[in-house]
C-alpha cells in the first residue's frame, strides 16, 4: 500500500481497504477433520458472522466455514452505512409490491440499524458507531420528481424524514430527502468483538477452508474441498455469491456491480451526514475516522463487473469528484467492492429452493449489506429455531413478480449471452513484448486469446481467459488487478486463482516465461 499518493493517473495498482488495514484480526486453523454440529455457518463475512454470534448465544453448537480469511471479502471493503435509506425505492417497491411488503422492508432494515445499535452499546464496543442523518440528493432537474415522490412514500410508509432544498456542499442540488437518525460504523471493529463472543461462547471457526458442495437430506452436510465433511441440522450459506446453488439457478437471477472507495484527507471539514446522490455517475460521501483524524470516503462509479473501462480511471474520477466540493490534500486508501443485485432488488434470504427447508441462503444485498446482512441473520435464528418471522415471505428466494423479475431476468440473461459472444469472436491485438511492467491486458498466442500480465519486477504471467463458470471471457480490471467476467462477475487474481465466485475452479495458467523476448507470433505452448 503506497500511502501519501495523490491518484493523478498514476497511482500503481495497489489497493488496500482501510477497514481491513486498520484492524487485526484474529487467525484460525484450516478444518482438517470430519464435525457434526447444529448449525454450519458457510462464509465468514457480516452475515456468517452475525448468524453464528446469534445462534451460539442461543445455546447451538455452530462451526463457521471460511474458504479465505474472515471479513476479507465484501464486508472489508463496504462503505459501512448502516441505513434504510437504499436509494430511490420505497416508491418503487410501493409500486411493484404493494405498500406492506415495502413497509416490510423498511421495518426489517431498521431493525437491524437497532440491533447493531443495541450490540454496540451492550458490549461497549469501540467501532466508530455514530448517528448520521442519511441524504439522498440530486444536482439534475429531471430527478426532482423523482425525489418527491420518494418523499411521499416516506410519508405513507412512516419513515423520519423529508425533503430539503439544500446539503451543506458547494455544489447545484436541485432537491435532497433526508432519512433521519441512521448510523455508520467500522464494521471490522464491530465484527472482530463478535469474533471473540463465538468463540469465548464454544463456537468454531475455520479458515482456508472451501466448501464446494451440500449433500441435502434431513441432516445436510457440507463437503469441503480438502474432503472434509460437516454435518449439521441447517446449512447456512452465508457466502456473497452461493457456493452452492442447488436448482435455485441463482446465476440466472443475479448480476454483479463494482463501486469504488477513496479515503481521502480534505482541505475542508466535513459537515457531516451521509450523502449519496440519485443520478449516474453514483457519488456518495461519509466521514471516517484515520489516526484519530476526521477523513471522508468519496464513494461511487458503479458499473457491472468485467463491463467498464479502465478501472483507474474510475478511481480518478472520484478524486476529481471530491477535489471539487471538499479539496482533496491527500489519497490514504483506495478500494473496490463488489455487490450483487436481484431481479427486483430485494435480497433473497432463507430457504434455497422451496424444497429445501434445512439450507438456506442471504444474497443479493444490492450495496446495503450492513443492514440487510443483519436482516438475514437475525431471520435465520428464527428459522433454525422454528419461530415465525414478518420478513420471512418479504426475502423468500422462491419468490417471483412477473413485473419487475421477468422483465429484468430477459435483460441480464440476454445480456450475458451477448458477452459470451462477443468474447469469442474478439481477437485481441496486443502482443507480450507490447506490455510494461505493472501492466495486463487481453492478448493472442498463436491465435488463441489469453490474459497476460507482467508485474512490477518484469515476471510475466499468463492464464486462459475462458471464465471457468459458464465460459464466457474475463476482462482485465488494472485497478485491483484481477481478471473479472462480464457475465456473472467471478474474479480472479493475476495468476488465476478465485477471487468471488460463482466460478470455483481457477483460470489455466500457463508457464510463459519463455516468452519474455519472443513476440507473442513466434511463441508456442
């Protein structure tokens, strides 16, 4: 992590999220054994985490099942709001689902704000827990309407909060809604206590332990890819994407989107608030404490995964962004998270098919994981304990609205076999010798396409960029260095290993270091 850069362009590709460089975290050992528990407990991230804390203090034997290390995937690089305000859709659910389901969703997003708020105060936990008043705003006139209407439906559905002519920057906002009294945090901090009350309280936690499959029946066991074998009463996957899918066809439902995160020291104070704009390109802004010194996150440029341009420039426009209404003096951090979204935008939380009732499921948190995370676990204590839950159809993963699913299912699927096409009949024209150091890129050997990518010490590595989920072929991403699919977002690292699914086996790699000094026509395999 190169600290006390400015981005300008320039920036190499490191990136390194605060929330995780700031905190220490505990290690735990890789599963080497057959276990038999109440509860498994797949993905150590918010919602495996949030689900385990609550389910060993109701007295269960519960493992957590980790592939890499805890809280290094989506939950160590959010933006860390802990709101209700998810942008412009209480009208819109309203709309679509009738004004109780989307009561319901408010409700079960608040109360999870007051439950992180509780934990916090029960156990005195030290994470920068702070009530913010949460903003949503627009600088275009054709969004005015659209904030008024979101106004309304406040009204209607009794929520704190209203319409405002101004936010305290320098920029043309034409409208803002407020949602009063949400809250934002440090969610490693937040976490890490829960980490200790598991464990103090009996529960087991594995890392570097892939799950790959389920084997469901009346005691399901999960099935590890070191052939290790856990066996419980309910299998929680807990993971971003589903691990397992069973014939839920959740690639078929889903579609992945990137944001990105500076952390940024300002020449002006920050007025407080959370603030986040309706319009595209995504801008939204929230203070955050580094060193004991008040800092912001200039947050945005959403795009689907493995579909945009050159990720530094992303980054670039974010610091141009925040340059313009608070003076930037220093870039700390930078990062990227990745978030997945519904066909109608609501999580799908609980059983994983109608069928199955012992394994279930949280995903699709479509950027409000703090909440909707802390949603799903407190709805799974109730399932495992076989209590009724008001959320419980709300988040059903078997649910179905013809308008806006069915609309949306043609969309995203159209426009994954659109990127299945288009990858195969690209022929990449960049060659080896054409790439510098710290650089990557789609290329052609022997008029195959591969990915290559030379690192800052000159050592060449090269993979095949055929996505090893359904095929399709991955792009290079220069600001993470991975490689990402367009189609359903899988990422890999440089050298080809996972980084999110729904792929789970790695890129082929090649040993290419013969190639060095030859030019990619005169290289062979």
């Amino acid at each position: 992590m190169e600290q006390n850069k400015r981005l300008n362009g320039k920036l190499p590709g490191d990136t390194q999220s605060f929330w995780r460089d700031s905190v220490d975290l505990p290690a735990f050992p890789r599963l080497e054994e057959d276990l038999s528990v109440d509860v498994v407990i797949v993905g150590g991230g918010i919602t495996g985490l949030t689900s385990a804390y609550l389910l060993v203090n109701e007295g269960l034997k519960v493992v957590v099942l980790e592939a890499g290390k805890l809280l290094n995937g989506t939950t160590g690089h959010t933006t860390a709001k802990v709101t209700a305000q998810h942008g412009l859709i209480y009208d819109e659910f309203m709309h679509n689902f009738g004004t109780n389901k989307a009561k319901l969703y408010y409700e079960a997003n608040a109360e999870a704000l007051r439950f992180i708020q509780e934990t916090v105060e029960k156990h005195q936990i030290d994470c920068d827990f702070r009530i913010q008043d949460a903003y949503l705003y627009t600088s275009a006139d054709q969004y005015t309407r659209k904030l008024e209407k979101e106004a309304e439906a406040y009204q209607r559905l009794g929520i704190n909060g209203g319409l405002v002519d101004r936010i305290p920057f320098e920029m043309d906002v034409k409208k803002a809604l407020v949602m009063k009294d949400q809250a934002q945090f440090h969610p490693l901090k937040y976490l890490a206590h829960l980490v200790e009350d598991i464990t103090n309280k009996g529960g087991l936690i594995f890392e570097d332990t892939a799950c790959v499959n389920i084997e469901t029946g009346e005691y399901p066991t999960v099935l590890t890819r070191r052939e290790s074998r856990v066996q419980g009463r309910f299998v929680l996957a807990c993971t971003h994407f589903p691990f397992y899918e069973g014939t839920g066809l959740y690639s078929t439902r889903m579609h992945a989107d990137r944001s990105y995160v500076l952390a940024a020291k300002t020449k002006k104070s920050y007025p407080g608030g959370m603030y986040c704009n309706v319009e595209e390109p995504a801008r939204s802004l929230r203070s955050v404490t580094i060193n004991g010194e008040e800092m912001v996150l200039i947050i945005g440029e959403n795009h689907k995964t493995g579909q945009g341009k050159d990720t530094i420039d992303y980054y670039n426009a974010l610091e141009q962004f925040g340059d313009d209404v608070l003076g930037i003096e220093d870039v700390l951090y930078r990062w990227s998270a990745q978030d997945l979204v519904t066909l109608d935008k609501i999580p799908y939380i609980g059983q994983i098919t109608s069928e199955v009732s012992n394994v279930l499921i949280a995903t699709g948190f479509r950027k409000w994981g703090m909440t909707n995370s802390t949603a799903a676990a407190l709805l799974f204590r109730d399932i495992v304990q076989k209590k009724s839950n008001p959320y419980e159809d709300l988040y059903s993963p078997s649910r179905f609205y013809a308008h806006p699913s069915l609309k949306n299912f043609l969309l995203d699927n159209a426009d994954v076999v659109g990127h299945l096409i288009k990858g195969k009949l690209e022929k990449p024209t960049k060659s080896v010798e054409d790439l510098a150091n710290d650089e990557g890129a789609a290329i052609t050997i022997n008029g195959h396409r591969k990915g290559a990518y030379r690192d800052t010490e000159g050592n060449l590595h090269i993979v095949d960029t055929t996505c090893t989920h359904i095929g399709c072929e991955v792009a290079w991403n220069s600001g993470d260095r991975t490689w990402d699919c367009p189609c359903h977002g899988s990422r890999f690292s440089y050298t080809g290993e996972v980084v999110e699914g729904p792929a789970e086996k790695p890129l082929q790699r090649h040993d290419h270091r013969m190639l060095d000094n030859l030019t990619s026509e005169d290289s062979g395999y």
